[in-house]
C-alpha cells in the first residue's frame, strides 16, 4: 500500500492509530497551528501528491473546532496535489440535523456534506449516520458502515434464550430489527415524542417484553434522556435484565454515570467511533473497537474491492 498516505485530525488519534497499524501503514504526521486571532492553520508533514490520502477526523465535541480542521486538512490536500480524498468520519455530529421539522432552521447535515465536498473531499467513509437520508446529502459516494457485527459479536456471549432487542423509538427499529436477526432473538420498540433535545416521552413498548433480558440498541447516546425514559416503561413491564448498547458513546453531561447509576442496568457497551476518556469511564461501560471495520473498507477502497461484503455477519 505505497501510494496510501493516512492522516489524522486532533479529534481521535488513538483510533486512527489503531486502524494504521490494522494496515501496516504509517500515521504521517499533520500540524496545527492557532495564530493569535484564534485562526487555526494546518499542515500535512508527508507527500500527498498523485497519493490516495485518507483522513481521519469524526466530527466529535468540540465539533466546531474539530469540523474547521478538517475542512483545512481536505484543503491542505487538494492543494497538495492529492489524486484522491476520502474523509474517514466514524461519527457525523451534524446528521440529527437532518430535516426541517421547525420554520426558518436550517438542515445542518446537508450544510456540512456541501462544505465538506467543496473543500476537497471525493468520498466519504462513515458509520451509522443517524438517517439514511444523510447518505444522500453528499454529492460524492458514500460509504456507510454499520456496527451490528461488533456488537452482535459481543453480546453472543451470553445466553440469549430470553433475550430481547428493544430500540427506543421507531425510527431505529429497522436497526434493531437487524440487530435481533444476528441474535436470532425477538424485537420490540418505543413509542416516542420527542419536545426537546433533553425531553423526550415513551408511552409504551410495542411488544412483550415482559420477565425478558433486554437489549437496548440505539444509534448514540448524548444526554441519555431516551434511555432513562426508556428504562422506566421497562421496569413497568417486569423485565428480568437490562443491558445497554449504542453505536456512538457520547455521554454528554454526565450521562454515562446517570445510566451507570441505574442497579438493574448491568452493561453499557459502545463502539470506538467517539474518544472517551479513561477517566470518564465507568465499572459497566464496554467500548468496542471498529478500527478493524474500518481499515478493512479503507483497504478496500484504496484497492478498488467491494465495500459492501462487509454487511455480511
């Protein structure tokens, strides 16, 4: 892989030094500078020209910070003479931001694949966007991993005669429709109305869930209110377990503890897509990694083969 060159933003190093070394390529290096008017300037240390570059930066918090630099790093790379870009973005903050669905917002997602195409990007490689619209928001070819595999591989140690896949609204329920056929275990789902970005209401769970060992699977985690609610309809229905499962582990203000807090909450897992720092962690928390995943597509792509083989379990 001698015409590959791989960089990565200040967002999560430690992953895309994982998924190098998945590769046997070197992390070359990049540089960014803050002038003094709080201006940021960034510099790719190796040879891009005639290159297939990569590179590696989720839009994780501070996404603002982190979205600037990466629009700088496809700029660099362009202006590099780079034969081709792809943006490695295990998680895309601004893909909630999805619709519009209140007068005079804007669709976010669709504004940042836009910025994103015209600072240099020619493909994409994300995980688990949060809609499937999103994927059709970018001018270029996308390619959208899923973490199933990861998790489903985790959670088939246990016994799962009892099991059940829950999702928390019926949005993700074609996921965890998914997600339950690798377990081979059933799949119930939500009823939620959501008033704001931390208030949100579940009437019911549509389907029995009564005396089972459940599985919550949802795309992320932020705050955590969807889960908590959720957990209250479940303990209104006598469940006999509760594990908890996401994609992307963000944990905003103190939500991985307030979930971790719960007594009949016995696992927490989530995938390597967003840093969590060790000293955030919690005794239940499980962080799975997918830099395996992802430098399988990465190898791929480079070498024309098809992406799609990776949906296979």
């Amino acid at each position: 892989m001698r015409d590959i060159a791989i960089f990565s933003g200040s967002a999560h190093p430690e992953l895309a030094t994982e998924i190098c070394e998945q590769l046997g390529v070197p992390l070359s290096p990049t540089r960014v500078t803050r002038f003094a008017n709080d201006c940021l300037e960034v510099q790719l240390q190796a040879n891009c020209r005639e290159r297939d570059v990569f590179l590696i930066q989720p839009l994780v918090p501070p996404v603002q910070e982190n979205l600037v630099e990466l629009l700088l790093m496809l700029d660099a790379a362009r202006g590099a003479s780079a034969a081709r870009t792809t943006v490695v973005m295990p998680h895309f903050a601004y893909a909630r931001s999805d619709k519009k669905d209140a007068p005079r917002i804007s669709i976010g997602a669709r504004l940042v694949a836009d910025l994103l195409v015209t600072a240099g990007a020619n493909r994409v490689l994300a995980m688990t966007l949060h809609s499937p619209q999103v994927h059709g928001f970018f001018s270029v070819p996308v390619d959208h991993l899923h973490a199933l595999s990861e998790l489903a591989g985790h959670f088939r140690q246990y016994d799962l005669s009892n099991a059940i896949v829950v999702s928390p609204d019926l949005g993700n329920a074609k996921a965890a429709s998914a997600f339950a056929r690798r377990l081979g275990v059933p799949v119930a789902a939500g009823a939620k109305q959501r008033f704001a970005d931390d208030k949100v209401s579940i009437s019911a769970v549509i389907g029995d869930v009564s005396g089972r060992d459940v599985i919550v699977l949802d795309d992320e985690i932020a705050k955590g209110s969807t889960v908590l609610e959720l957990l209250e309809r479940l303990r209104e229905q006598r469940v006999s377990s509760i594990r908890v499962a996401c994609t992307h582990g963000l944990f905003a203000a103190g939500a991985l503890e307030r979930i971790g807090d719960q007594p009949d909450v016995l696992e927490i897992v989530c995938t390597s897509t967003v840093p969590i720092p060790e000293d955030e962690r919690t005794p239940k928390l499980k962080v799975l990694s997918v830099a395996s995943a992802l430098a399988e597509a990465m190898s791929r792509i480079h070498n024309g083969e098809s992406v799609s083989a990776l949906f296979h379990d």
